[in-house]
C-alpha cells in the first residue's frame, strides 16, 4: 500500500503538460536583475558597486543575518546599478542591475560533466561551502540551507528526506532533472545524509521512481519511497507525516521529528556546490500552460525577465488570463512579465481565461468541505470569515499560523469562497502581532 500523509488532502487535475520535455539551457539575458531578497529571513548585503565588473558566479551579496543566504552573479558583465525592481510579490525589492558582456565564469568552478562521487569534507566543511554557495531550500520556501543543517542543540537529526513529490499541478522541473540528473543528485543526498536518507516521490512518476531506486542501489542508507498522489504532499509536515509516519506538533519546528527535510532541486544544488564549486545562481524552470505553444523545462540564470522564458516557449498566447508565479495552488499572480526569477522560482504560469476567471462567491453553506480537506486540521471557514471582521487575536488562538496556504480549502469550496487569500490576509497581520509582542 502506498503511503500519504493522514490529515486532509485534494486531487487537482495533474496537467504535467511539459512532462518528459529535455531540459533547455536558456539564452543569457541582456541584462540581469538579481534580488537581494531570494530567501526567507534577512535580505543579503550588497558587496559590489556601479561599475563593478563580475563573472558568472561572483559573490556580489553577503547574507545579512544568521536566517540569510550569499547571492551570485549569474551573467559577466558591468555593474549598471543598485535599485528597486517589482518582484513576483508585487512590490518594488532591492536587487543589482548587471549589464551582460560575454559569458566569463569563475575559474574555480567545475564546468565538466564528470560526476565526482567521493567527499572527504567534514560536516562543518561542507556546511561551510553550501553557505558561501547561496544554496536555499528550492521547494518554494527558500530557506537557507546551511541553517537548516545546523538545527538547535535540542533537536537531533535522524534522518533526510528528499522532497522530490512535486505535487503541484503543471510543474515538472524536479521530475525533468531526477530523470536527467539522477546521479548527481544521489551524491548530492549522501552528502547531506545522516544515519538514514529517504527521497519521497509520487507515483506519478514511475520512470523517475524507477531510475532513482535503480542508482539508489549502490549508495548506503539511501531509500527510494513511492507516494500516493495527493496535494499537498509536498508540504514538510505531511511529506514527514507519510514518510515515518509521525506528526509534527502545533508551533514546533519540523527537526523536532529527528528529520530533516531538502527539495530535490537543493540536493543537486549541493553536489554543485560541494563537488563543483558552482554556487546557486541557476535553475530549473518550468514554463507551461494549456494555450502555451511549447510547455518546456529550463535551466534559466537567476534574475533573467521572465518574458524571456515565454518569449522561448512561443510568447504569450491571445487567450492569456492569468500568469502565475509558481503553480495554480501557491503561486501568486504577477503584475508584468519583466519579473526577473529568483531562486524560488519554480514554474511560470500562463492561464487562459477560462482557467483564469473564479467563480461567482456564494454564501457558506456549512458543508465543511474545507475543513476536511485541510491537511492540517484547521476551520478554514472559520478563519476566513474572522480575517473579513478582523478579529486578528481570536485567529491566532484558532491557529492561523499553522496554515500552510496550500489552497486545499478553497480548491474545495463549492461556493467559491477566497479562503486562501482571508487566511494569507489574517496570517500575516497575525505575524505582525506576534513579533510585535516578542520584540517588547
């Protein structure tokens, strides 16, 4: 029997529209536009100037706090200037402007494509490369990897687990690179492998199960798991939750299940990183949408225009509703195509509008479909409706901050209620709130 998460759960359409597409490298923008902010936690420090020259994999940011993460030149070229850019948030984000000029790389990169199976660092060399690496978590959260690595001295890590699930519908760049990738990336998960080492995949994906239990084989301590198909699987707490079958409690941090958990995509940034020297400053991206000419899978630099990308898949169709950053349940919409990616960037979007257009908001019925199909057993209805009165306090006690906007509740509603969107409103004022209180 296959194993799932055991609170919740919905079973979107798949639409892997670019499944089995090779992974594109994409051409080199003109100029690139590189966030400060590409993590959760501290925005990095700029180290460069207007009029800097750098390279491909130039640090050009240092992180600005403990929860922070380096930032790298993904082109060579000129430093135009430091300034403000909309993000895929929306809102203007301090980034360095680089003017390309040919493609020079660092020379103590690794640019062959000989695999390099034996580590000989010690933990605390290697956490020390994967930090000077900028290697965050890829999954969507971009959590800074080498803190992740160093858990507080209460908690233990017994195990890694390999988030390659993708179980957002349309993405198919952590399925794309595992078929493409799948040896680097076992290198990648013995490095950051402790006693044990399990890579949860849905079964969805039976070449790319297949193939990484194949090259599993001759690594110690690593085990390939085969997942039922449910969203949000890729969520940390219920991947943990399927994968050893233990809960992770209301306020506590993941570790303090003695796992640790890395997205696919971060495991073979970390064989770049510690093998290669190549520090994160590209990407797989994928593209697609059901009006797209060509759903694809790219390796696009860091801060490329994410028009460039639809411009390769054959620019945006007539019908164009929507464009989302991310996939259709946590991605948000973008305001322009001249959004530059980031490390987080998983996916881009198009919505025809059909797709596009939500449906007429009716009244709660009290059906509680939203409530049995939240994965981590709150009243969405509930929350939403104290987020639209403001009743901030009365959220929190309700455990709003254990919401991890997945969208199951308002994939389910069938009278179109904008449960997500209240329950991300009422989370962050009650973020607010609460760091508000702790910095008193």
């Amino acid at each position: 029997m296959l194993k799932t998460f055991s609170i919740g759960g919905v079973h979107p359409h798949e639409n892997k529209l670019s499944a089995h597409q090779p992974i594109i490298k994409a051409e080199i923008p003109a100029k690139a536009v590189i966030l400060l902010g590409q993590h959760i936690g501290a925005p990095a420090k700029p180290i460069v100037a207007k009029g800097d020259v750098v390279k491909v994999g130039t640090k050009i940011a240092e992180p600005g706090g403990f929860v922070s993460a380096a930032i790298h030149s993904s082109v060579s070229g000129k430093v135009a200037k430091i300034d403000t850019v909309i993000d895929a948030s929306g809102y203007p984000k301090p980034a360095i402007f680089i003017d390309v000029d040919g493609d020079e790389w660092e020379e103590s990169i690794d640019r062959t494509e000989t695999l390099v199976r034996e580590c000989n660092l010690t933990s605390e060399e290697i956490v020390k490369k994967i930090a000077n690496a900028g290697i965050v978590g890829l999954g969507g959260a971009c959590f800074p990897t080498q803190v992740k690595l160093c858990p507080p001295p209460a908690f233990k890590a017994e195990c890694v687990i390999i988030n390659a699930v993708e179980c957002e519908p349309y993405l198919t760049a952590d399925h794309q690179l595992m078929l493409e990738h799948a040896e680097e990336i076992m290198v990648g998960v013995s490095i950051l492998k402790v006693n044990k080492a399990f890579i949860g995949i849905e079964n969805n994906k039976p070449d790319a199960i297949q193939l990484m239990a194949k090259v599993a084989s001759s690594y110690a301590g690593i085990e390939v798991v085969a997942l039922k198909v449910q969203y949000p699987q890729g969520g940390e707490k219920q991947l943990i939750d399927a994968i050893t079958s233990r809960q992770v409690a209301s306020g506590a941090l993941p570790i303090s299940t003695g796992a640790v958990v890395q997205n696919v995509g971060t495991a073979f940034a970390v064989y770049q990183a510690v093998q290669k020297n190549k520090p994160l400053f590209e990407r797989v991206i994928t593209v697609t949408g059901k009006s797209v000419a060509k759903p694809s899978n790219f390796l696009a630099r860091i801060g490329t225009p994410m028009k460039q990308l639809i411009d390769a898949c054959g620019g945006l169709p007539e019908d164009t509703g929507k464009i989302i950053g991310g996939g259709p349940m946590m991605g948000k919409a973008l305001v322009n195509t001249e959004v530059p990616t980031a490390k987080g960037s998983s996916g881009i979007l198009i919505m025809n509008q059909k797709e596009a257009k939500r449906g007429e908001v009716q009244p709660c019925i009290r059906c509680a479909k939203c409530v049995g199909a939240c994965p981590m057993g709150l009243e969405p209805y509930l929350l939403s409706a104290l987020a639209e009165h403001t009743e901030f306090e009365r959220m929190e006690k309700e455990r709003i901050m254990d919401c991890i906007e997945c969208g199951s509740c308002q994939f389910t509603c069938p009278a179109n209620r904008p449960l997500l969107d209240y329950c991300r409103l009422g989370k962050g004022k009650v973020g607010a709130i609460i760091r508000a209180r702790q910095a008193k």
